[in-house]
C-alpha cells in the first residue's frame, strides 16, 4: 500500500473550475473519504490520482514515487466508478478475473482462482459466479464491480460513490465489508461520496470540498466537533446543525 499526495494540484474545464490549488495527503493505509455536494471537485481527484485525468498545474506522488506522465496502468490502481461498467459479454467469474489476466500481473491460475473465490464470498455473490453479468440486478452488478477492484491488490483503491445504486439494506452490509476489508489488508482508500453516514462511519480521514476547494482535512470527530467554517459544518451531523444569525438571541450576559 502506499500514500498518495496532491500537491497545489489544479484543473480547470474551460471557465469551470474544477480543481483550485488543492493540497492533500492520503496517509498509508488510510481509508479517506471526500466529502461534498456535486460540482465540488470529489471524482476529478479520483481522475487526477488515476491518471485518467491530467492536472493543469500541480504534482501528484503515489508511494513517493512523481505520478507525471504515468499512465494509469503504470500507477498501480484501482477504480470502482459510479456506474457498472462491467464486460457485457463476460460471466461475473470472467470480469472478476479479467484485471489478474493482465500480462503486468502474471497471476498463476491457482492464484486467481482463490482470490475470485474469497473476493465472491465477501461480496455475497459466489452463486452468480457462471451467470452473465447482463442477468445480474443493478445491486449484484454493482458488487461486482466492487469485486473487480478488490482482486487487484494495488497500492491504492479509487471509489466513486460505489455504494449510491444499492438498496439501503445491502448499502449497510457492504459499508461495514468494505471498512472490514480496508482495515483488515492494511489498503490505502481513497472514497468519494456526499453521504454523511458514509463519511462517519468508514472514513478513518474525511476531506471537505467545496467548489474545488478543500476546506478542511481530518478525522470525522474533527470535523464534527471542530469544523472550520459553516459551510463545514453543515457537511457532517445528523440532523443537521441549525444554523441561526449570531445575534438572534441578542448579547448573552457576562459569565460569572
């Protein structure tokens, strides 16, 4: 596993701004989520750390090592995207093993035929492992896209709001495994979501981006007890906090 650091990294569509001067550090065996509304900036980072994505200014380094004309297959990571994108074609056994396939990896059969097997079972879909991943429901597509990721073992895992198409009850389950999962290997993760639960629950480190900008970095505690500015506030804390005009209850009196 390895840390990944941004450095003043920025990017810009046109006039849209999507990344502003961004400087941030995912620790070695952290699981970090970014935190904010959409249009603030979380899946171009994921892109940016990728290498789908290249900064307009800015360094990125993933386990020391300068990121700068890497390509993704060079970077050693692992995306899960919002959407599916699984082979069509392919059994869910096919798409889990197609990433260990890969002639960078040189995985031995016996090699891919325990780590799809284990990856299944965590993921609750070992007895789909022959069906098409065309038969499969959105949630059972989903996880195995997830799966697809976990088989790697890279330096860094990349998740885009994995968990947004699942039903409430497997968004729990698959909350608690991916935590147990992270913890358990030691992995770096870097999670993008604007659920608070999720935040608070998983995120060992949460960043809160506003606009492109990151607002404040730390642990969910922190930022709970501690927020920066309002706008940090509002991000974590259910229900929400109340925000009132400072002096909606005129001067409080001296204490004594």
């Amino acid at each position: 596993m390895a840390e990944v650091a941004l450095s003043k990294v920025s990017r810009s569509f046109g006039e849209n701004v999507a990344l502003d001067d961004v400087t941030l550090t995912v620790p070695d065996g952290a699981f970090v989520v970014l935190l904010g509304p959409t249009g603030a900036g979380k899946t171009t980072t994921l892109r940016m750390v990728s290498g789908l994505d290249v900064p307009d200014q800015g360094r990125i380094s993933i386990g020391g090592r300068d990121m700068t004309g890497l390509t993704p297959a060079q970077r050693d990571v692992a995306m899960v995207f919002q959407q599916y994108s699984l082979y069509p074609h392919l059994t869910v056994r096919e798409n889990l093993e197609f990433p260990l396939k890969s002639p960078v990896l040189r995985t031995q059969r016996a090699e891919i035929d325990r780590k799809v097997g284990e990856v299944a079972e965590v993921l609750q879909i070992s007895h789909k492992l022959d069906n098409k991943s065309t038969a499969l429901s959105g949630g059972e597509m989903q996880r195995v896209s997830i799966g697809r990721a976990l088989v790697r073992d890279p330096s860094v895992y990349l998740m885009d709001e994995p968990l947004s198409s699942l039903d409430a009850k497997l968004r729990a389950d698959l909350r608690v495994e991916l935590k147990n999962i992270q913890a358990m290997s030691g992995a770096t993760l870097l999670y993008v979501t604007h659920d608070q639960t999720e935040a608070m629950t998983m995120a060992t480190h949460v960043g809160v981006l506003d606009r492109g900008r990151l607002v404040q970095f730390g642990t969910p505690r922190e930022i709970y007890e501690d927020p920066v500015s309002i706008y940090a506030a509002s991000r974590l804390g259910s229900p929400r906090i109340n925000l009132l005009p400072v002096d909606v209850f005129g001067h409080a009196p001296p204490l004594p």
